[in-house]
C-alpha cells in the first residue's frame, strides 16, 4: 500500500514537473504599446495644429507691419503733395501781387496824366485856349496837338490798365484754385495722418497678442517635440540671434572705403544703428523706412522725397544681379497706385541691406531677400 502511494506521488511530481508554467506578458505590453503609440499620434496632432497656429501668427503679424508700412507711406506721400500744393499756392500768390501793383502802377500814371492835362483849363470853351498862353491862334493850334497826343497817350494808358486788371483776375482766380488745392491736401494728409496712428496702434497692439500667443505656442511645440527636436530648436534659435547679433551689432564689418555716392550713402546710413524707428520722422534722432534712405541720398547732394512711392522713379531700375551698395531696395507691389510700395531699404552688400523696419524696432541690418522684394533704384 505504501509502494502504491509513493508510486503515485512521484507520478504526480512528474507531471507537474514537465508542464511549463503560464505565459507571463512580455514588456512592454501590447497595451503599453498601443497608448505609446497614442501618445506619440496625439503629440505629432498637437505639434502639427500649434506649428500651423504658429506659422498663422507670423504670417499675421508681417501683414501687420505691410499694412501700417502702406498706411505711414500714404500719409508721407499725402505730405509730399500738400508741400507741393503750398509752393504753388505761394507762387500763384506771389504773382498775384506782382500783377495787383502793375494795375495800381498803370492806374496812378492814367491819373498823373490827366491831372497834367486837365489842370486849371476848360478845354470845353475854345476861346479860353485860343487867348491863353500869349502866342496867339499858332499857340492855340500848337496846344491842341498836344492835347490830341496826351489824348492817345490817355487812351494807351487806358489799355495797359484795363490789361494789367485782366492777367490779375486770371491769377486771382489761379491762387485761389491753389489755395483751395493746398486745403484739400492738408485736409487728405489730416486724413493720412489719423489712418497710419491708427493701424500702428493696431499693429503694437495686435503683435503684443500675437507675441504671447507664439510664446504659448512655441511651448506647445516644445511639448510635443522629442528632446532631440527641442535641442535642434534652441540651437537654431541660439544661432539664429549670434548672426542677427552681428550683423546688427557693428556696422564696422558692412562699411566701405570707396568714395562712391552709393558707398557714401550706405556709410551713413549704418552710422544710424540703433536708431528707433518712428513713423513719418526723418532724424536725427528716429526714423522711418524713407526718412532715412531720404537722408542717406542726401548726404551726396541727392534730393528725393520723404515717401516709397517716388523714391521707386528717383532714378533707374537695376537688375538685382546688379545690385551696388547705395542702391534702394522695394518692398510691397507694383501697381499704378504708388502707395503699394510700402517698405524701402538700402543695400550694404552681401544680399543684406540696412533699414528702419516697423514700429517697436530700430534701424538694424538684415537679409534683404523677403516674399515682398519688388526691385531695386539708383537715386540720381
């Protein structure tokens, strides 16, 4: 009985020792698996709609700039034509009072002549220039030729006034046509005015939301980003602001030597890094896109206006493959209405060019390729 029971103990043993134990689940799970994979879809969903919400956000806040740039340009431009407008209102006036005292002038000789004719004598009663005088009948004869002469001179005289009164309605009437144009342009300007501080309050306004929204968003990416992603990032970003660091830091490194009129406005223009730009102002202390290249023509005894519009016809257009550092660089577009170019800077060399870009920056170097460039001009 004892043998039985050893014996089936030991064939129980057997059998437990031959039947492998229960599959344990290997790591990491198939559930594990499947929420890594979730979460790297969901991380790639987030970087891509914060990347696309990113990209949205500098897109606007470069329209931003491009709109209050057309807006600030209009309002030089409407300053350009109401100076216009000003000249020719003081020439017309001027003119005005050169004809208004050639009428008085033309006036006080008719009355000069016929107080010297007239004085003293009836010349209606014959018999009082027949015995007046004391030469007779050949002194009366003697007298009434000269008074048929002065009489012609009178009439000749009559004329000139009767003239000099007609060229001066004319040019009253041109001075008042300028100087109701002079009110129009200033009340267009006034206009300008108030449209550009308006878009560039929009503008800071706007780009301090837009800025923190890309802080936010950039954290987002951030978030969904590998550590290796990231890294890429900042690196990219570190060297991105050394380079703008020196370009912008030292205008050393773009100045010239040369004498030419181009080198000498280039020159001066980098002697204005650091500047802030503000809208409309032309120095010495700020400036806006044409404030300063107006003032950087000007330093080599080339006049061009305070506006994009005509400083794009202030001389030839240059292929950009034949760009020389001076030459003035446009952004914006091309129509009939100057006032789509909206931004100008100057090239320094190197397909960079030195600019006063918008509101809330200063006068700074930088690539001067943008989605914007229009073409190029030599000022002359």
């Amino acid at each position: 009985m004892h043998t039985v029971k050893t014996r089936l103990v030991l064939a129980c043993c057997l059998v437990v020792a031959t039947c492998p134990p229960a599959a344990a689940e290997p790591a990491p799970s198939a559930a594990e698996v499947a929420r890594a994979r979730a979460a790297v879809q969901a991380r790639a969903k987030a970087l891509g709609a914060a990347s696309v919400r990113l990209a949205t956000a500098n897109t606007r806040l470069d329209d931003l700039a491009a709109g209050a740039g057309r807006l600030v340009e209009a309002y030089n431009g409407q300053q350009v034509r109401l100076a216009e407008k000003r000249q020719r209102h003081a020439i017309a006036m001027e003119r005005l009072e050169a004809a208004e005292a050639k009428v008085n002038e033309t006036k006080a000789a008719v009355s000069l002549l016929a107080a010297q004719s007239y004085s003293g004598m009836d010349l209606s009663n014959p018999m009082v220039s027949l015995f007046s005088g004391g030469a007779g009948f050949e002194g009366y004869l003697h007298r009434t030729a000269m008074l048929e002469s002065i009489g012609h001179e009178q009439t000749e005289k009559l004329k000139q006034v009767r003239d000099t009164q007609q060229v001066a309605a004319v040019l009253r009437a041109q001075a008042a046509d300028a100087y109701n144009e002079q009110e129009q342009a200033a009340a267009l300007a006034e206009q300008a005015k108030a449209a550009a501080e308006a878009a560039v309050d929009r503008q800071q306004r706007e780009t301090e939301q837009i800025e923190a929204e890309k802080a936010a968003l950039e954290k987002r990416v951030d978030a969904a980003r590998t550590q290796a992603q990231r890294l890429a990032r900042q690196r990219a970003a570190a060297l991105e602001r050394s380079r703008m660091g020196r370009v912008g830091g030292s205008a050393a490194r773009w100045m010239s030597s040369g004498g030419a009129a181009g080198d000498i406005a280039a020159n001066w223009a980098l002697s204005q890094l650091g500047k802030p730009y503000v809208w409309a102002a032309d120095g010495p202390s700020s400036y806006d896109c044409s404030g300063l290249t107006m003032r950087a023509w000007e330093k080599v005894g080339v006049r061009i206006d305070h506006w994009t519009g005509t400083q794009w016809t202030s001389g030839p257009h240059i292929p950009l493959n034949q760009l020389q550092r001076g030459d003035l660089l446009f952004y914006g577009r091309v129509t009939s209405n100057p006032g789509d170019i909206h931004h100008v800077g100057i090239f320094v060399g190197k397909g960079m060019m030195v600019h006063a870009p918008q509101t809330g920056d200063v006068v700074r170097v930088a690539s001067m390729w943008r989605r914007d460039l229009v073409g190029a001009t030599r000022p002359r």
